[in-house]
C-alpha cells in the first residue's frame, strides 16, 4: 500500500489533468440546425428536439465526470498523505520500541547490582 500510494496520486492527477482540458462541444445554434421549426415537419422539430436534450445530457456527463475526477485526485492526495503520517508513526514507534528495550535494560542491571550488592 505505501509504494502504490504514490502511483494511484499520479495517475489521480494524470486523470485529472486530462478530463480537465477537455471541454464539452459548444451547443449548436438552432438557427444553424433549422431556420425554424415548422409544424409540416414534425419529424424534424422532434429530432431536434432530441439533439438539443442529448447536448444537454452530455454537459450534465461531462460535469459530472470533472466532479468525480476532481473528488477522486483529492482522495488521492489524502490517501498520499495518509501514508506518510502512518510511515512516520511506524518509525517513531521503532525508535521508542528501542529507547523502552534500552531503559529496561538499564532498570534490570541497576536491579541487579542491587541485589548483589545487598546480597553481599
């Protein structure tokens, strides 16, 4: 999990910067599609109905996935950041591990030139 940490942040934000430059298609003028709707064709009126709704679902994607990546490079940089404060805990328990064994150490000889001392 700590060497894959760094991993999954980059590429969090190899994600991030690519949805991020990507813009979603301008939506088309009607009046560049059709001059306007003319109820003869109602056949074209609905297919341009169903353009403009399927342009605005694809923006509504689009924002939706910018969210996600944008959600998922920050709990990546938490993740990252995660790690290193449990990496730095393990060193600092290692270290107070150490110093405990040498104080015990120290406690048991000074126990037992006690008990020479008053045995003798």
């Amino acid at each position: 999990m700590i060497s894959n940490a760094p991993k999954v942040a980059d590429g969090a934000k190899k994600l991030w910067s690519t949805i991020g430059k990507k813009t979603p298609a301008p939506p088309t003028d009607e009046a560049g599609v059709a001059s306007a709707p003319s109820p003869e064709n109602p056949e074209m009126t609905a297919l341009q109905d169903r353009i403009l709704a399927l342009e605005a679902a694809t923006a509504d994607l689009h924002d939706q996935m910018l969210a996600s990546s944008e959600l998922i490079k920050a709990l990546a940089e938490q993740n990252t950041q995660l790690i290193q404060n449990i990496e730095a805990n393990r060193v600092r328990v290692l270290r107070l591990t150490g110093i405990t064994a040498f104080v015990a150490i120290i406690a048991v000889a000074g126990l037992v030139l006690a008990l020479v001392a008053h045995a003798g």
